[in-house]
C-alpha cells in the first residue's frame, strides 16, 4: 500500500491559518519582512500604530504566534530581533507596547530594538522613564533604546532593513497577505491531495474482491477511471503551483554570491515555500504512480489467474468425466456384440478427447506464459500445469490401455465364435454321415475326404497351444471367458477325438468296406463330466491355472480317447437341434458360479502353498546361511549383525502360515463357505505384516548397500532362484494385499450362499488391515514431533491437501494475494487430534517409496471446528481453532476425499460432543446425590429426636436378629 503519510507540509501544521488572522495583520500590529539581524535573528517590525494600545494581548499573541511559526520552517530553534518603531508615539505607549510583547511573545527573543519617540518632551520622558523602569525590562526583554535610525544601522545592515527604516529591503504588507493566502491555500490543497491518494490507496488494498470475473473486471475500469480522475487532480495541482511560483521573486542564480546574508535577500522565503510544496507533489505522484503501476500489474494479474483457474476447473471436469466414461468399458465381460459397441464407444471417446487434449495444451501454453511474466501465484501456476499434464496423460494412457484391451478382448470372442462354428460344423458334418450314407467304398472314401477337410480346416483351433493364450489374453481373461475357453477346449478335443475314430472307420470301411460304428457328439452334461478328471486335485493340483490345465489335459488325451468307448452312443440326425444346445446354454447359472468359485479357492489354497515354500526357501537359503561360519568370507563384516532388519519378522509370518493358516485353508477345499470364518479367526495374527512392512523401508536400506556382495549371488546360485532375494523380501507385502483381491473374487461369486457374510466380514477386515499397515507406514515417518504420536489414539486417515491460510474475515483482499499460492501439507486425522506435517522430499534411490514428514503442528479435535463448502471449490473445506483463532482453508485431489474425510471429522466431534454430554450428566448426577446427602444430613441435625429414634430402632432390630 502506498504511503503518503509522510507526504505533508509545514504550512498546514501553523497553529492559525491567515485566513483565520488576516483582519488582524491587516492592522499593521506587526510584520515579518525576512530581514535577518547580524546573529541571524529573524526580524519582525512593529511600525508605528497609535492604536497598538488598544488592541488585546491575545490578538497580539496570535499574530506574533503566526509570524514565528513561518520562520520556524526553517529551524525549530529560531531566534528572534524585535525592531518597534515608537518615534511619533508616547512613553506611556511605548511602556505598554514593551508589557504586551513581553507577556505575548512565543519564541527566542534575542534582542528588542526600540526606536524611542523623537519629540523632545516625550524622548526626556522616555529617557528618566526607561531608566527607573531599565532593570524590569532588562529581566524580561533585552531592550535597547534607539534615538534614530542611523543607530539602528549599527546592529542590523541596510539590505535587511525596510525603506522606511532606512534600508532596501523591498516589502509590501498587503501583498505579503496575499500570497500567504495563496501560498497556504495551495499548501493545504496539496495535503487533501496526499489524503486523497492515501485513502484510495487504502481502498484498493482493503476492498474485498468478489468471486467473479464479470465483477473484478468492473471493479478493475471502475478503479482506472478514478486513478485518470486523481492524475487529472495532481496536474491541476501542479499547475497551480507553478503559477504562484512564477508571481513570487525567481532568484537569479547567476548573480547569487556565497554570502548567507545576500542569498536571503535574493531567495524569498515564500518562493522556497512554494518551490517545496511542488517537490512534494512530485514526490507524491511519483509514489502514486508507482503504487498504481505494481497495484495495476497485481490485480491484471489477479484477473489472469482466475481465468487460468477457471478453464483448469473445466480442463478437469471434463477429463475426470472422460475418464469416468472409459472406466466405464473396463467390465471385458459380454458378447462380442456387446465388445463391439464398447470398441465403438471407445473410438468415440477418443475423438472427445483429442479435442479436449488441445484444450488442455492451449492452457497449460497460457501458464507457461504466465510464470515466464514473473507472475505472483508461480507456484500454483505450475502445479496447475503439471496437473493438466498429467491427467492429459493419464487419459490418453487409458485410452490406449483400453483400445488394447477391448481389441485383445475382441480377438478371444473372434476366436471363440470361430471355435464354436468350428464344433457347429463339425456336429452337422458327424449328424450327416449316417451309416446308410457309406455302404460303397466310394462313399466312405469320400466321407473321409470331408472328415480330413474339416480336421485340416478345424487345425488351427485345435492345436491352439495354450501357452500362446496365456501370454496373448491372461491379462484381460475374467473367469467367465476361461470357462468357456475350457469348454470349447474339451469340446474341440472331443469332435477330434471322435473324427480320428471316425476317420479309421472309414478307412477300414474303404479298404474292407465293413459297416462303420457311428460315433455321436456327446451332449453338454457329457463334456462337463468328462471334463471333471482332469481337473481335480488329485491330476491337476489345487489352483491350478486355466493354461497349466490345459497342458495336462493334452497329455492326457491318449487317456480321454480310450475312454470315449464308454460315451453313450447315439444317431444324431437334426443339425439345427444339436447347434441349439450348446455350452452356454447347457450351463444354468448356478453350476456356472460354483465352477468359478472353486476355481478362486483353489487358488487361494495353491498359492498359499507357493507361498509359505517361498518363504521356507528364503529362510533356509539366506538367513540361515547369515550364521553359516563357511560363508562369513563372503559377507561383508557389516552385514553379519543385520540379519533381524534384513529379514524383520518374516520367520515369525512363516510359522504362522505354515503351522496355522494354511491347514486352516486346506480343510476349506470342499467347504467354501468356511473361508470368510477361517480370516476372521486369525484377524489379528495378521497384526504381525504391519511390523514387517514397518520394518522394510530399513531392510531395503541394508539391501541397497550390500546387494552386489558375493554373499547373496553364492546364495542365489545355490538355490537356482531367477530372481534376487530383494523380491522375495517383497513377497509377504505382495501377499497381505492378494487375500483382498482374492476375497472379493470369492465373495462375487457366493452372493447369497451360505458363509456370504463371513466372507464379507472377513474382506472388510482386510480391507482395514491394509489401511492400517499402510497409515502406520506413514507415521512412523513423522519427524520433529515431541510427545507420543500413540497417546492421539487410533490413527483414522491420512492424505496430502493443498492449504491456505484463512482469515476470520473470509473475504479475499488485495494485501491476502498470497494466498493463491498455497502450502502442500500431510495431515493425520487422529480420535484425539489432527495433525499438520510438511512431505520432506528427499533425493537418493527409493526415497519416493518411503517419504518422510516434518511436524508442523498439532490441534486437539476438542477444540477443532469444520466448515464443510467453501466458496469457489466444492473441493475444500475449513479446518478452525478455537474461536476460529486460526483458520485453514484445506483442498482435498477430489470430492470424494473431501467428503470421507468431513464424514470422519464429524463422527469423532459428534463422539466427543456425546461423552462430554454424559461426563456432564455425571457430574449432575454426583452434584445432585450430594446435594441429598447435604440435606439429609442438615435434616438430622435439626431434629435431635428423629435422629435417636432412628438409632433406637437399629439397636432393636440388631438386638432382636
């Protein structure tokens, strides 16, 4: 803000004004002529006036008061030569004027010059007067008695003397009034000039800025046409100035001589005056001007930033709904009609996108622009940028993911469909080669030429490896797709396996021409219960995958094949019948989900399995080695002691798994609804991976430093693992975050089953166990908190938030610009406290992983208060202390952040408002029970006999027991 404060001048701080005075200076009591004495004692002349008798002290006080303070601007500690000229005046006179200048005269008076009345009676008079009164006088005014002018000239020189005391010292009183007139007037228009431009001043800065573009841009034209008003004034102003500078006397600087007392001849006062005052307006609308400039540049500014701000809010609306559309394809499940229209929606999305992709271009150019203007809000520019940027490339990353997927998707429906006709003509071909049909060797031999036509047509279907599946569309298979993948495999197999009869029967039918055994495609129920063998526990193992199954079947299909003798045998003799009952409608739906089911159990159990063999292994292979004595050549002396970091708790998750778990998951094979149970019992031995993950931020540490030391490659070698041990280490977190993957896969498909709720149950507490590992990760990265973070109790949630600091005002102001630029902060909801730390970012290998937090500060929820919609951002929400003492305005990444977190707030303030309402109750009721025991006792007391009655009777009563 501008500051004019200092902007003022001496003439308008006189403690009269000439305007208030002038008819009393017009009545020649006395005058400052800007002579100076030879001490450089300011002069003031009272000419002759015979009514100087009359007039009153306090007039005469003002006048000398008013004449002094002008020769005061000069110096605060003037001194002062009086010159009264009382030749044609009276002794009487001339001894009242000396009383009342003695009792009026406001400042240093040096000397008092009197030019004593020339007539001879009144100078005789005067004389003997002056001499019995010379010792009063002298005590109060150093008065010297002058008998002519040319006396006078011995103490003061002609040049600062007036005519009519003999000397050239030009002066006009009236005029002298009359620029003094002006001179103030123009002193104080230039004072109302500063106040002026200070109170605009304050205003700008003070104003409160509304909360749209409309507005400020109104507000912007309103303040420059009042700024061009004031420029308008200080012109005037100057104007005016120059004016009465030019009817003052211009010293001539080429004529001015080094002498002090002929410079003050030359120089008026009034023009240095005059020449002050229009320095000082200069100074002023210098100051102003620059004010204005930065003020100006501030608020276009301003101005920019909320267009900038404006279109990132759209930019991410329409992204996020973008992104929300193309979540929405992410279900690779259906029809390849239903894929079809997905692509299609996709294709048309991506178009959408492209447009909003230059959008998002032209405005992160437009922030670029910005902050190379040196904007103010750099910081918040930029992140704004880099946000753009990164939702851009988040979008066309999803995009191009999806139109992968949804093509890889496609593909393995193509493939299905051509399968399933594969198997269609396959039928019809079999349901059409009837017996009768072949009772000549030609016939037979052209029913083998049809049979090896559709056997070499069918090839490529058949022969599909399933490792080529595997590594082509394991990503996007969803349990639906493997299912059919494997019925259609078996189907394959058997329309094959029953052609190779068929085609051996034609041949021998062909070479002998004997009657051929007609073999029939076996019916849905057929090719499920045939499919049953191979998948069981006992051929395939538990879990096993679709593609692993795949491999055993075709090692099994000598086996299959001899089996078939035992298929019923049937004549088929409709096509359009046999094609009607396919696979997925053979399948009803309960079956279908009982399949998956067993599926995801297995899985769970298999890779149960693999797990506790993988941390045996690890065990085994490297920690115990750590105390081999024939390998300590290899371990670098360091690392010996670090076997507990390295490893942390991992030995203790193995024997919980192997002792425990697993055999618990293992009686649940054929017992799926006793999964969710099985979670729950063990709920809390699952606490023991939040020590281990808390452990592992150390445990990589070691590992970074030692992990190119012979002692782990030897290791390696030995236990021909492919990988390192640093990704074994990793395997009890991957493991905590699988279960909930797998419980929720289980739980899709026993919606309704027995054991449903359980497996619910047992999810969600996964679920928090997950968010509980993860929270304490967090915190055990708080740094420079004095206390015990554990005494704040349970930690609730934890998220990084861009912050502001509000103000109880609530309006933003121009001085509050800065907070545009907000703080990035990580805050910890506790039940006992909220906490505000700062992300230390931190370079090196891995610090990403692991950030730490520096402690800012700490707000008991007790005193915490929230406000949930803050204007302009249905993002943010207000956090206050106390009696809104401090006040944060806090910007969640999305509403639904925003949300959970309010939602948790107000159930800890509405806990604390309930337990402080019944330590209340409490406290009322003991108040109130001791109010009782009050006036019982008072009750006693005031009846004696009452008291021993009630002592009588217990005496009977234990008398008579």
């Amino acid at each position: 803000m501008i500051d004019l404060q200092t902007i003022a001048t001496h003439e308008t701080n006189l403690l009269f004004r000439i305007k208030d005075i002038s008819h009393f200076l017009m009545q020649d009591i006395a005058f400052l002529s800007g002579g100076r004495g030879k001490d450089d004692a300011w002069i003031i002349t009272f000419p002759e006036n015979c009514n100087f008798r009359c007039i009153p002290e306090e007039v005469i006080a003002k006048v000398l008061t008013y004449l002094t303070s002008i020769a005061r601007q000069n110096g605060p500690d003037s001194r002062f030569t009086i010159i009264l000229d009382r030749r044609l005046d009276t002794w009487s006179s001339l001894k009242i004027s000396l009383q009342k200048i003695s009792a009026s005269f406001p400042g240093n008076l040096h000397l008092v010059l009197v030019l004593r009345p020339t007539s001879f009676l009144q100078r005789t008079f005067t004389d003997i007067g002056f001499r019995f009164s010379q010792e009063d006088f002298m005590l109060k005014l150093p008065v010297v008695m002058l008998s002519s002018v040319s006396d006078l000239l011995t103490y003061i020189d002609d040049k600062q003397l007036t005519p009519e005391l003999g000397g050239t010292l030009q002066y006009c009183h009236s005029e002298w009034i009359i620029f003094r007139n002006a001179i103030e007037n123009f002193a104080l228009t230039v004072k109302e000039m500063a106040q002026m431009l200070q109170s605009f001043g304050t205003e700008l800065a003070e104003t409160e800025l509304p909360d749209d573009i409309p507005s400020i841009e109104e507000i912007l034209a309103i303040r420059a046409e009042r700024y061009h008003l004031l420029k308008n004034d200080i012109t005037a102003v100057t104007k005016e100035g120059k004016i009465l500078l030019t009817n003052l006397e211009v010293p001539d600087t080429e004529g001015a001589v080094s002498s002090r007392l002929e410079c003050h001849q030359q120089i008026s006062g009034d023009w240095q005056t005059i020449n002050k005052l229009l320095t000082q307006v200069h100074d002023m609308e210098t100051a102003f001007d620059g004010f204005w400039e930065k003020h100006q540049l501030k608020m276009e500014q301003y101005l920019q930033l909320w267009k900038f701000e404006q279109d990132f809010q759209e930019l991410v609306t329409e992204v996020e709904f973008l992104l929300n559309q193309q979540a929405e394809l992410a279900d690779v499940t259906g029809t390849i009609a239903q894929v079809k229209q997905k692509i299609k929606k996709l294709e048309n999305l991506d178009e959408n996108s492209q447009e909003l992709l230059a959008k998002a271009q032209f405005v992160i150019l437009h922030g670029h622009k910005l902050a190379a203007n040196h904007h103010y809000a750099l910081d918040l520019i930029c992140q704004r940028c880099n946000e753009l940027r990164y939702l851009s490339d988040i979008l066309v990353n999803e995009i191009k993911a999806k139109r992968i997927q949804l093509s890889r998707t496609f593909k393995i429906h193509k493939l299905l469909q051509q399968a399933r006709q594969c198997c269609d003509e396959g039928e019809c071909l079999l349901a059409n080669q009837e017996i009768d049909k072949f009772q000549s060797k030609e016939d037979a031999q052209k029913a083998l030429q049809d049979i090896e036509n559709f056997l070499e047509m069918a090839l490529p279907f058949i022969n599909y490896e399933p490792e080529t599946l595997q590594y082509e569309f394991d990503v996007i298979l969803s349990p639906e797709l493997k299912v059919q993948m494997k019925t259609i495999q078996l189907k394959l197999e058997n329309i094959r396996s029953i052609f190779e009869n068929q085609q051996a029967g034609f041949r021998n039918l062909a070479d002998k021409h004997v009657r051929p055994v007609q073999f029939v495609v076996p019916t849905s129920e057929n090719l499920i219960r045939s499919r049953a063998p191979f998948f069981s526990s006992k051929h395939v193992g538990v879990g096993v995958s679709f593609f692993q199954a795949c491999k055993l079947f075709s090692k099994g299909k000598k086996t299959w094949r001899q089996n078939q003798s035992n298929l019923k045998i049937e004549v088929v003799h409709d096509c359009p019948e046999k094609r009607s009952s396919g696979p997925s409608s053979s399948l009803d739906n309960s079956n279908s989900l009982d399949v998956l089911k067993n599926h995801v159990l297995n899985e769970l159990i298999q890779t149960e399995r693999v797990y506790v063999r993988e941390l045996f292994t690890v065990l085994l292979g490297y920690r115990a080695e750590m105390d081999n004595p024939e390998m300590f050549d290899l371990m670098p002396p360091l690392l010996r002691n670090k076997k507990d970091i390295l490893f942390g708790n991992m030995a203790e998750i193995y024997e919980f798994h192997n002792d425990i778990f697993l055999s618990s998951l293992e009686n649940c094979a054929h017992a799926p609804e006793r999964v969710g149970l099985c979670f729950l019992e063990r709920k809390d031995d699952f606490q023991m991976y939040a020590k281990y993950c808390q452990n592992k931020p150390r445990s990589e540490t070691i590992w970074r430093k030692y992990s190119e030391c012979a002692f782990f490659q030897e290791c390696q070698r030995k236990l021909k693992h492919r990988l390192g041990l640093d990704s074994y280490l990793l395997k009890p977190v991957q493991r905590i975050t699988k279960y909930q993957l797998l419980l929720k896969e289980l739980l899709k498909y026993s919606k309704d089953c027995e054991g449903s709720a359980q497996l619910k149950e047992a999810l969600d507490a996964m679920l928090d166990l997950l968010k509980s590992v993860n929270d304490s990760m967090h915190q055990i990265a708080i740094n420079g908190y004095i206390g015990n973070l554990n005494e704040l109790g349970k930690m609730i949630m934890q998220g990084g938030f861009s912050v502001w600091i509000g103000h109880k005002k609530g309006a933003t102001k121009m001085k509050d610009l800065a907070r545009f630029k907000p703080m990035q902060r990580h805050l910890f909801l506790y039940e006992k406290a909220i906490v505000f730390c700062k992300r230390r970012v931190e370079s090196g290998e891995g610090s990403d992983r692991y950030p730490s937090y520096s402690f800012k500060h700490c707000w008991k929820m007790d005193e915490v208060g929230i406000t949930e919609f803050v204007k302009g951002d249905n993002r943010k929400f207000e956090i206050w202390y106390g009696e809104k003492e401090e006040v944060y305005i806090v910007q969640a990444p999305n509403v639904d952040v925003k949300m959970t977190w309010l939602k948790e707030i107000r159930n800890i303030l509405l806990k604390q408002q309930e337990l402080s309402t019944v330590k209340k109750r409490k406290q009322q009721d003991q108040l109130a029970e001791q109010d009782k025991i009050q006036i019982s006792l008072q009750q006693n007391d005031e009846d004696p006999c009452r008291r021993w009655l009630s002592y009588f009777d217990e005496a009977t009563m234990s008398n008579g027991k």
